[in-house]
C-alpha cells in the first residue's frame, strides 16, 4: 500500500534526525515559523531549500501526554493517534481576537473505543461537569452522567439522551470552544470522539486540538536554558552525579528517611513518572502472573533489589535492578515501617498523585531552597543526559538504555531535552 503524505512527511523528518539532531531542530523551528506566517498570511521568504522541501511534506505533530503526566496516566489511544496534519483555515476573527477556524472536510480519526482507566474516567466526568455547568449554568443531571461514564467505558449508553443533552452544541459550539481552556478543550475533544454521530462536531473542534498542539510543540522546541533565567537557576543548581546527591543524603539532617527515599528515586535512577512509584508495592517473591491481568488492575512491585514495572504509560512491561545506594535506602525505610506494604507510604495509606507531586516539590524546596516539579526534573535528567552524549560521556546506546529506564522512547527524550548553549 503506497504511504501518505503524512507518513512520507514522518519517515523523511526522522532521516533527519538521524543524519544531523540539531540541523533538523533548527529546520524545525523555522518550519514552525513558517506555518505561523502562513496561519496570519503573513509573507513568507523561502530562501532555504531544506524548508521549501520541508513544507511540501504534511506536518506531524507529535503528541505528548506527559504535558498533562502530573494529573493523570491517560492511555486513550484516540490521543496517540492524534499525529494528523491539518491546514490551518480562518473564517474569521472577531473583536476578541478569537479566531474561526474552518472545519475538517473528512474526519480524522475513526469513533473512538480505547479502554481508558478508571482514573481517567473519573478525571474526564470530573472535568465535564464543571465544563457543563460553567456553559449552561446547571448541573449534570446522574442520568446524564452515568450515560457518560457508560460511554467511557465502552457499554452501551443512550446516545439519544446523551445527544439531546449536548444539542446545544448545534448553535453553540464556538461558543463553548472559545470560553474552554486548553486542558477543558481536549476533555471535551476525548468524550465526543466517542459519540456516534458527531463527527461534524470533531471536524470542528479538531483544527483547535492541532493548533494547541503546534503551540505547545514549538514553545517546547523553543526552551533555551541558558537564556531563561529561572531555568538557568534551577537546573545548574541540580546534580545528578551520584557522589553529589549522596552527600545531600548523608549531611542534610532535616530530611527523614522518607524524604531520602523520594529524593533518592528522582536523583539515583532515572526520572521516572511519579505514579510509577505511587503503585509499587513490596513483594516476598518475584511477580509472575501479573502480566496476564488487565493493565488496569496491575501494580508495580520492588522484590529482592528489582524494580517491576508491569503499569506503564506505554504499556510496556518492564525490570529493572535497584542501584546499590538506592536499595539500601529502599530497605532502611522498609525497615523503619516494618509492616506497610506500599514502598511509598502517605500516613499508612497510598498516595494520591496530587499529594505526591507536592511532596515532591516539597522535598526539593527543603534541599535547594526551590521547589522543582516532578515533570521539571524529567526535562532537566534529559537535559543532563543529551548533555553526557554530546560530550561523548556516554554512547547513544547506553543513552537509549537510560531512555528505556526512564519509560521513554529514545526520540521523545531528546525533545524532551532542553537546550543549552
């Protein structure tokens, strides 16, 4: 089967990246001004015949969950498949500034069945509600709402009702796309893909989905570190070299022995997501049947010096030895607890993620007099370890095995990394 424009456009921008990372992050870049300047029919001077080349091929923009990693662990493949690219049409702009974009002629994607977690019900229905209510000033009804989680879980929902409810949409939809927030506009964008029957309402929805994501993409590209002054500070005052973090450990007297343990896992292996910690619990024997449950009734478990990782935001079934230093601090606080089965514990009890995260930034605060957020410190341990390659301090390879630590694939963590001059 021939390949589209869209995957020719993929397959020659990933050669490139190959050939030569920081030649393509600059066409890039420039290719990102150039839709821009098209976006506002601004003119536009071809004067490089990589971009004119570059432009000829559709865009991809690539996805990233982890803009949203802090609030929940989404594996709604409907959001992986969003790599489509779009032209970008005006109808109009009104007073605001708010801009009408036109709508698709051809649906993207297909209706949407992913299974979602039940996390990620919740955060949706959560979300909708206030939508709903902050729109049409009332409250979602329980027929309603238990119409929508039905339609989330992939049963059988009353579409009629649910549609009836929504009927608004049909005069007010740009209405509602221009009083919503990025993160309201894509809980909206993963529950109507799921609707049969609208995807008029997709075609129109979806050229502000592309847009964000264009935004988010080129400011993400854009991160110099050495030319912003807050993440100048933050990531030289981090170091990631295990003697450094070692003497935090052994001279910082205020931090208990959970704090070293956190501190430790975000410093002494790599960066991983929080929520991976928060499932981990602590096993007498080595887990052999976990991957035959379904993914959302797995754990992640520490036995013996081994991290398992059978929940992961790729799916991906992975194991890890501990490092020394990390598993002795793994086993005193194990040791202190004597009895809970969690490798995390919050007061006897797991973790939510929000308190994690602030625990996090909290523990940081304590040692660095500034909080650094878990995700800060995902884009900071990339910065370092692009770093180590370039300085030839470390192989591609062995970098493509710290991406694979880190639940990573090897291109998203050199996006991931900032720049450094």
């Amino acid at each position: 089967m021939p390949m589209t424009s869209a995957e020719r456009g993929k397959k020659y921008r990933e050669k490139q990246k190959i050939l030569n990372l920081n030649e393509f992050r600059e066409n890039e870049k420039a290719r990102s001004k150039l839709n821009y300047k098209k976006l506002k029919n601004e003119p536009i001077q071809e004067d490089n015949d990589i971009i004119k080349n570059e432009i000829k091929e559709s865009l991809s923009i690539i996805n990233d969950n982890e803009i949203d990693e802090n609030k929940i662990d989404d594996n709604d493949d409907n959001n992986k498949n969003q790599k489509y690219s779009i032209d970008l049409n005006i109808l109009k702009i009104d007073e605001s500034g708010f801009i009408y974009y036109k709508p698709l002629k051809k649906r993207i994607n297909s209706l949407n069945k992913s299974k979602l977690q039940p996390q990620t019900i919740k955060l949706y229905i959560t979300s909708f509600k206030k939508i709903y209510k902050n729109f049409k000033k009332e409250e979602v009804d329980d027929i309603f709402e238990n119409e929508l989680i039905k339609l989330l879980n992939n049963s059988k929902p009353n579409l009629n009702y649910i549609k009836e409810k929504l009927n608004f949409l049909k005069t007010d939809l740009y209405l509602l796309i221009k009083s919503l927030n990025k993160n309201d506009l894509q809980t909206i964008y993963s529950i109507f893909t799921r609707i049969n029957g609208f995807a008029s309402i997709i075609k129109h929805i979806y050229p502000y989905i592309y847009h964000n994501q264009l935004e988010y993409q080129q400011s993400r590209d854009n991160i110099n570190v050495n030319s912003d002054h807050l993440h100048k500070i933050k990531y030289n005052s981090l170091s990631f070299h295990k003697d450094d973090v070692m003497k935090i450990i052994n001279e910082n007297t205020s931090l208990t022995k959970r704090d070293k343990l956190i501190f430790a896992l975000f410093m002494l292996f790599p960066v991983r997501r929080p929520i991976d910690y928060i499932r981990m619990f602590l096993i007498d024997k080595e887990p052999l049947k976990e991957e035959k449950k379904l993914i959302n009734e797995r754990n992640n478990y520490y036995y013996n010096g081994i991290f398992y990782f059978f929940r992961t935001k790729t799916k991906e079934i992975q194991k890890f030895n501990v490092p020394n230093e990390l598993n002795d601090l793994i086993k005193d606080y194990i040791e202190e607890r004597k009895t809970d089965s969690l490798l995390l514990d919050n007061n006897n009890k797991q973790y939510s993620n929000s308190t994690f995260i602030i625990h996090i930034m909290k523990v940081f605060n304590n040692i660095y007099n500034i909080s650094f957020s878990a995700i800060e410190l995902r884009h900071y341990y990339s910065t370092y370890i692009n770093q180590l390659v370039k300085n030839k301090e470390i192989t591609n390879e062995e970098h493509k095995k710290i991406c694979d630590m880190m639940n990573h694939s090897y291109e998203e963590n050199k996006k991931y990394a900032y720049l450094l001059n």
